[in-house]
C-alpha cells in the first residue's frame, strides 16, 4: 500500500459490518468478559492501488468515528513511510516507543499523529506506561554506550540508569524530586513509619508529624542525589514487573538471577535487578536495533526478542491501566479497549514487523490484553500475513454477542489450536485477516452504523477525583463541625482527642460550665491554685500504694460568693491530702469533680464520677457532695449503685440519711431547727409570743434547690411548735442575680403588728438587700425583729460586705464548733508544720489567721475548710488498713465502724447506735447585731464539737 492515498469522499459498505463486529467486542468488554481481542487487517480482495486507497479509506472512516464517540485511539502516521534508509524492524521499535510517549530523536519525523491514545471528555486519566519507560531508560544508556564507541560494564551501566533516577527525562533535579515526592514507593514507607511512631511513641502529635516529616523528606532527599539510585526502587511497580515477569527466563540468556522472592524485599542494590538489567542491556546490544540503519541481519532472533520485549512492557501496561481490581477503579472507568489504527501498514514502514511482534508475543504469554489493532494493508504487503487466519466479512452487521459471529468463533477456535507450541511453526494465530472485495468497498447503501460511545458508567463517578474532592470537603467540613461541637460539648474536646470526663453544660441561661471530673489538661479557672496543688501531690505519688477520692462540689458561678463554698472545701481537702501523704504508706490521689454553679448540674458530674470510677478501680468513694437539692436521691442512688461511699462535708438533707452509702458530717435541717428552737424560746416570753414570719428564696421553675425549701419548711414547723403566729410570706424572686424583696418587705412590716421572728430560709448573699430594706421602712426600723436563719449564713462576711440593720439581730448556725474542736486537733497540727515549711501561703492560710485573740478567722468561722479537711480524713482512714489499700466495697464497710477523735471538728463516729449518745454533730448558734450603726458585733453564744456529750441548752445559749 505505499504511495496510496485514503478515499474518504464516501462512506463503505463496509464500515456499518466492522462497526457492527466492533460494537459487539466493546459490549463484552464492558461486562468484564475475558475475551481474546483480534489483530483485524483489512486489505483488498483484488489487485489495484484504487482499492487500495478504498480499503485505506475504511480504516480511516473508522478513525474517524472511533474519535468522535471518544474511544481511544492511536494512529501511525503516513509520513513515517518517508524513511527508506531504516530497517523495517528499526522502524517498528521507533513506533514502539512512540506509542509510549517518547519524543522521536534529532531529525526524525514523528511516526504516530500527537497525543496518542487520547480519549474523549469522558474518559478516564489518560495512560501511563512505566515499564515501557522503564524499557525507555535501559535503551537510553545502551544507545549511549553505543554512540561513544564502547561497551560499558554493569557498574557503569547502572551509574547512568541512577544518574537518570530510572526514569527517561529525570535528569534535571527538581523532575527527580517531584517525582520522588508523588511517587507511591516513598508514600508507603513514610505512612508505615507514621504508624509506628505513633503506636511506639508516647509523644506529643506535633512530635509525632514533624519525625514522620522528616522521615519522609530523608527518603526523598536520598533518592535524588547524583549517581545513587532510588531508595526502596524495587518498590516500584514496574521494577516488581521487571524482577517478576517469566517472560526473560526464556531464550539463550535464561539465567536471569533469580533466586527467590525474598530478593524483592532487599534495598538496593539487589543483585536480581542488577543481573536481569545487565542480561536485557545485552540482548539490546546484540539486536542492534538502537543504532539507525540496518542491523546484521544475523542478528534476527535478538531483535525480534527485543521488539517482542517491547510489546510485552507496552501490553502489560496497557492491562495494568485496565485492570478491574485495582484501587481507583480504573479498569471499570475505561468502557472500551484501546484502539491502534495502523492506515496503511507495509512491508518497509515497520508495520508488518509491529503487528507480527503484537501476534508473537500474545502467543508466548498466556495473559489476554485489550489492545484492539485495525490496519490497512497492502494487496503488495498482504503476503507477509499469509500464515494468519482468514475470515469474510459477516452477511449482515452483527448486534449480539461476539461469540455469536461465526467469523469470530471460527478465527477464535484457530488461534487456540495454532498458537500451541507443536502446530505453531510461523503462524501468526491472533490476526484475523478481511480480504474486501469490491462489493464491500463501494459506496454504502445502508444507513450509517454508529460505533457504541465510550461513555464512563455513571456509579463510577462517585470513585473519582471529583466525588473524593467532594468527600473531602464534605468530610473536613463535618469534621470542622464535629470539632466545633466537641469543643461546645466537652471541656477538652476536638478532633486530637476528646476528655469525656467532663463537659460543657449550661446552667439557667448562663454561660456554659465546665461540669464533670478534672482529669487531663481539663482545670476549672476558679479554683486554678488549688487544683494545681492537688495535681503536683498527684504526681509525687507515681506508682506508689494509693486509694483516689473525688472531691465534688460547686467549683464555678457568677459571683464570689457561689464559689467561696467550693475553693475553701477544696483547700480543706488539699490540707489533709497533703498531710496524708507525708504520714502514711498508702498515699490519697485525688481528683476534682465540678457540678456547676450551686450544684445544679451535680446529676452530670454524678454521671461522669461513677464512668471514671468504673475505669479506675482505685477510686473508693467521694467528698463533698455539699449541697441539698431536688435530685439529690437520684444523685445518691446512682452513687449507691455504683458502690460508691459519700462522705459529705455540709449536705444537710434530713432525708439522706436513708442512704446506707451516705455518711453526713452536718447537722441535718432538722436538727439544726431544733437548735434554732433554743433561740425562739427566749425572744418573747411564751404568753407574749405573737406574729413570725417566715421568707424564703424562689430559685424558679428550673431551680434543683431543696436546701431552701426543708429550711423553710422546718424552720416554720420550729416557730409553730414554739407558739408563734407563722405567716409564710411569698418566695422572693432574683432579677439579674440581684434578690426583689420589695413585695415581702411590705408585707413584713405592713401588719399592724410588725414580726417578733423572721426566719430567713434564703442564701447568704442575700442578708444586704434584706438588712436594707428592713432599715429602710418606716415601721419595721423602729421594732426590734429577731432574724433567725440556718447554717448558709456561716458564709456572711459581716463587717466585710454584709452589713446588719441597727434594730436587727441576727442568729444563725455554723457546723463547727473550732473555738472548742480546733485547738489539738490534727488539723491544727497540719497547719503548723506547714507554715514550718513555708507553704502555708500556698493555701492562703496560717496559724494567726487560723487562731486569732478574739476567735476563729473568718477564712475558717463557716466550717467549710475544716468539714471537708475531717471528710478527707474520714475517708482514707476507712480505705487504709494496716499499710494496705482497701477495695471500694471494704471502704465502705469500714466507713460503717469509723470513730476518729482529734478531727477539726471533733469526734466523727458512724458505727451503729452512735446517736444515742444524745450529741453526735458539731454546731455553734452565732449571734451578730448592730454595734454602733456601722459596725457589726459577732458573738458565738454556745457551741458543741462532734462527738458525744449532752445538748445544748437555753441557759448555755442565752441570748442576754
């Protein structure tokens, strides 16, 4: 066919039935159908160079339709013809390379039209051939050596291969280095490394990513440096090709270095690559090919193995890029197979050689590929192909299956039978031969066949580069999201770890609080100081014998006075932790349990104490719990469950003691009331006695106050039983935290009689705003009138903020009696040495404030610091025994036989039958008034430690 020119001024009869053979071939494709795909050559079935062109003109009407429905396809180009002084085989491997992407050296014309095997917008990536360029690079050196005349050894061969980082083109560094960077090889080490950093490695993250950078910058810095190859190069795939293929065991040089698989996991350099790159470079030397010309024609068998080799690089690739099971899928994203369009191919073009090698090498291997080869041939040229199968073109264009055309069934049966190493001799099994006569050729009456598109399936969108674009910003916005609400949920929380012993609650419209246990970087801002004491004792103990209390109590709050309860507890609990530590063999771990503002998410904090509890088997019970409120049963029952013991500090709950599990350091409300009767009982004589009043706070709707409601219901029944007229006047709300109390301060003194007894069941903060209001009504400031309040008001700073009216005095109780307890007490003891040491300021505590002339210092006069100090205490006495930790459950039982003397505030006995002692609880009734009308008068008028001994009486607690 050299010298015809295409007749493409009509459309042939022909093109519909090819179409129809091709449309037939795409459709098993397409159903991941293993099946052999022909060589089809088409040439004229008559003499003549007219029909030449008319074959010709086929082939290029397929071209053409082929393109336009987007399938892939790479086609020689007629100029390649012009080069006579080439060898017909020479001219093959130019085509070869070509097809792979190599650029045509210095004055030679491009022998395929540009951008081979380019598809249409639909389909996917386009091709990559590694182990061509592999083939590429190991050609480059030896036509190197070539043209300097010599015959380089191994060593240096291998030098020029590293110099190139084994890849045609990467010479010039930064293509090295951007190669190494996105090269799969490095990726995989670098991950692997990553791993085990972070499972060996107890390291911070950014320790962790900035070894793992490092690592991976090292692999890639060595890989691109002069004269050395690639690290781990056998990690590459067509290096795995070159060390795995069976196809170089054959022929005379069959010794290829293979011994065992276990090669392929050494680093370079492994003598198996060094060996079989060494037996290749040898083979190209002797065929001669890489020198332009015409080879010693001697030297046949090794150029038809170079070209066979060739082939084999660019048809493994070519199954690779279709592979099915493969990562991304690649293999369901390409529809249809590749197309090779070889219009015209001759004898002297190379094409001939090329499509006897494509035949060849299919014969020798086992494996089926896709590539789908069209040509136009000769009737000249034609007889090379003599020894193929022939097959007339079908009747009718065929629309089933390819096994269902008896043209294909016939050849398909053929190759099976002559491609076996017995019949094959110089058969070319996998050409289909199509002689066309001149009925086939002329101008088509039939409608046009279009050629199936090659359309992507639409699911495998949802695999590519676009949907994993779109995963991604899916999957970090949602990550930025759940970041976000980790961060609002939890008080340490994102997505480089989440602290689930705590989290954010917001409490009554405020601000969010930090509610649950302290544990990690998580710290409560209030009670910063303290807790940093508590984590240094922590860290002392290390892998010592240890028991762990939890602290709770309400570490956070709007106001000074919502958070003086909690810090001076907690400073009680440092104290006698502190002490502990330095006293005993079994050590106190304690940890810090926040339940918000009043206690009111004290459920919460609840919660994530008996999560903790279940994790940490050291943990053996609970201090503080200081607050009475609504859900305090649910609270303590889930305590119960839990078997976990509350040594609570101030919960004055009467109804708590039912708990088996509840060990109360306070006075119940009901007790306390029933000192409180001691008072009542001398303001008016019993004759006299007339209107009281009795005024409480409203928390509101959402309020978990019980506190309040027992005080203020005792509290009434103790004024009744005394003789009083009780008015229970409406609850007084609170308006941005402020106390309203203008309403029932009208009805205090609106009454013709204004109240012997105001029995004050509100918070202490709250004392200023009553005092001013009393003061400031014309009836009410000029009658004496009794306050009578529980202990809540121990935590008044009276001459420091609160203030008394002149015609008010005030009693109310404190659960301590220090002025009787204190001195002797362990808790004094503490102290002392610990201003010996020089760290009494660490507390914000010393012993002249602890002991002063005229009493106790108001940092201690309320209890809370010395509860807590005895609830500590109390608890780890009962979880030691004889050097020894106890369980949770022994605990617990020991707790049951505790009678401890010397305590801050006096004798803590629970063993059975204690209150029959007639005293068991610590209490002083306080009487503060007026002295001079700005200054305040604070008197304890009685007071009992803990412990036995009998009552108190109205003769001890004269309120003369």
């Amino acid at each position: 066919m050299p010298g015809a020119d295409a007749d493409t001024s009509r459309r042939y009869e022909t093109t519909p039935h090819v179409a129809g053979m091709l449309n037939s071939l795409f459709r098993e494709f397409r159903r991941r159908k293993s099946i052999a795909v022909p060589q089809f050559v088409l040439h004229p079935a008559s003499d003549g160079s007219a029909a030449d062109g008319q074959v010709l003109g086929v082939v290029e009407e397929l071209g053409h339709e082929l393109a336009e429905q987007g399938i892939r396809c790479a086609r020689v180009k007629p100029c390649a013809r012009s080069e006579s002084e080439l060898h017909p085989r020479v001219r093959a491997l130019h085509l070869l390379q070509e097809l792979c992407g190599k650029k045509p050296g210095p004055g030679r014309e491009p022998c395929v039209e540009p951008d081979p095997w380019e598809g249409g917008r639909g389909q996917y990536k386009p091709y990559v051939f590694p182990r061509s360029d592999l083939l590429a690079t190991i050609e480059d050196a030896v036509a190197r050596e070539a043209r300097e005349n010599g015959r380089a050894s191994t060593e240096e061969l291998l030098k020029r291969l590293n110099g190139k980082g084994w890849r045609p083109g990467g010479t010039h560094w930064a293509t090295r280095l951007r190669g190494q960077a996105m090269d799969a090889s490095k990726t995989l080490p670098a991950l692997l490394i990553a791993v085990i950093a972070v499972v060996v490695a107890d390291k911070p993250w950014y320790v962790t990513l900035g070894f793992v950078a490092a690592a991976f910058a090292l692999l890639i810095v060595l890989s691109v440096l002069p004269g050395r190859a690639p690290v781990l190069l056998v990690l590459r795939r067509e290096i795995r090709w070159f060390l795995g293929t069976t196809y170089l065991n054959q022929g005379p040089r069959a010794e290829r270095g293979e011994r065992g698989t276990w090669r392929l996991l050494r680093l370079w350099p492994p003598g198996s690559v060094r060996q079989r790159v060494e037996a290749v470079a040898r083979d190209l030397r002797d065929s001669g090919l890489l020198v332009d010309g015409w080879p010693d024609e001697a030297a046949e068998d090794a150029q038809r193995r170079h070209l066979q080799l060739r082939v084999h690089a660019l048809r493994e690739d070519l199954r690779d890029a279709h592979a099915a099971r493969s990562l991304d899928l690649r293999g369901r994203k390409r529809p249809t197979p590749p197309v090779l369009l070889l219009a015209p191919a001759g004898r002297d073009d190379g094409s001939i050689e090329l499509i006897k090698a494509i035949s060849d090498i299919r014969s020798v291997r086992s494996e089926l590929d896709p590539l789908l080869l069209i040509a136009a041939v000769g009737r000249d040229d034609v007889g090379e192909l003599q020894s193929s199968f022939e097959a007339p073109l079908p009747a009718q264009p065929m629309t089933g299956p390819v096994s269902d055309i008896p043209e294909y069934a016939d050849w398909n049966r053929s190759r099976r039978v002559n491609q076996s190493p017995s019949t094959r001799g110089s058969t070319l099994p996998w050409v289909l031969r199509i002689p066309l006569s001149d009925e086939w050729l002329r101008e088509a009456r039939t409608g046009r066949r279009r050629i199936t598109p090659a359309v992507r399936p639409r699911w495998t969108w949802l695999w590519s580069s676009p949907a994993l674009v779109l995963l991604l910003s899916a999957a970090a916005l949602g990550l930025w999201f759940y970041d976000a609400h980790l961060g609002e949920r939890y008080c340490a929380g994102g997505l480089s770890g989440v602290n689930r012993d705590s989290e954010r609650v917001r409490i009554g419209g405020n601000d969010p609080e930090c509610v649950g246990v302290a544990t990690g970087s998580v710290s409560f801002p209030e009670a910063g100081k303290v807790q940093k004491l508590i984590r240094t004792a922590n860290k002392q103990i290390r892998r010592q014998d240890h028991v762990t209390v939890v602290y709770a109590g309400p570490l956070s709050g709007s106001t000074q006075g919502q958070l003086t309860k909690g810090l001076q507890e907690l400073r009680g609990v440092h104290l006698a932790q502190r002490s502990i530590n330095e006293e005993s063999s079994v050590k106190l771990r304690v940890l810090v349990a926040n339940g918000g503002r009043d206690m009111y998410a004290q459920k919460t904090m609840a919660r994530h104490i008996i999560q903790l509890a279940d994790r940490d088997k050291s943990i053996v019970g609970v201090v503080g719990m200081g607050r009475d409120m609504t859900d305090s049963d649910d609270v303590q029952e889930m305590y119960r469950k839990a078997d976990l013991p509350v040594v609570s500090s101030t919960n004055s709950g009467t109804h708590m003691a039912r708990y088996p599990n509840f060990f109360g350091l306070a006075g119940t409300d009901e007790w306390q009331n029933d000192q409180l009767r001691l008072i009542a009982n001398q303001l008016v004589p019993a004759p006299e006695r007339g209107r009281a009043v009795v005024l409480a706070r409203d928390h509101g709707k959402n309020s978990h106050d019980q506190y309040t409601k027992e005080q203020k219901r005792y509290g009434g029944e103790m004024l009744a039983d005394a003789g009083y007229q009780v008015d229970s006047l409406p609850d007084y709300k609170l308006s941005n935290g402020q106390p309203v109390l203008d309403r029932q301060i009208e009805a205090v003194c609106a009454e013709e009689e204004v109240p012997q007894a105001l029995y004050f069941a509100g918070r202490s903060e709250d004392v200023t705003p009553l005092m001013k209001g009393i003061a400031s009504n014309d009836r009410c400031n000029r009658e004496k009138i009794a306050v009578l309040a529980g202990d809540d008001l121990s935590k008044a700073r009276f001459g420091e903020g609160t203030h008394v009216a002149k015609n008010v005095t005030i009693y109310h109780l404190v659960l301590t009696a220090l002025e009787q307890s204190l001195p002797g007490s362990i808790f004094l003891g503490r102290l002392d040495k610990l201003e010996d040491e020089g760290k009494a300021d660490d507390l914000g505590l010393t012993m002249d404030e602890a002991l002063q002339k005229d009493g106790v210092s108001s940092k201690l006069d309320d209890g809370q610091t010395a509860l807590s100090h005895d609830a500590t205490e109390v608890l780890h006495r009962a979880a030691e025994s004889d050097g020894q930790a106890r369980s949770r459950a022994e605990t617990w039982a020991a707790l049951r036989q505790t009678d401890f003397t010397s305590l801050a505030t006096g004798r803590i006995n629970f063993t059975e039958g204690a209150d029959d002692t007639g005293h068991r609880f610590a209490v002083s009734i306080v009487k503060v008034t007026n002295r001079d009308g700005r200054d305040n008068d604070r008197k304890i008028l009685c007071s009992r430690q803990a412990g036995p001994g009998k009552a108190l009486t109205e003769e001890e607690c004269s309120v003369e």
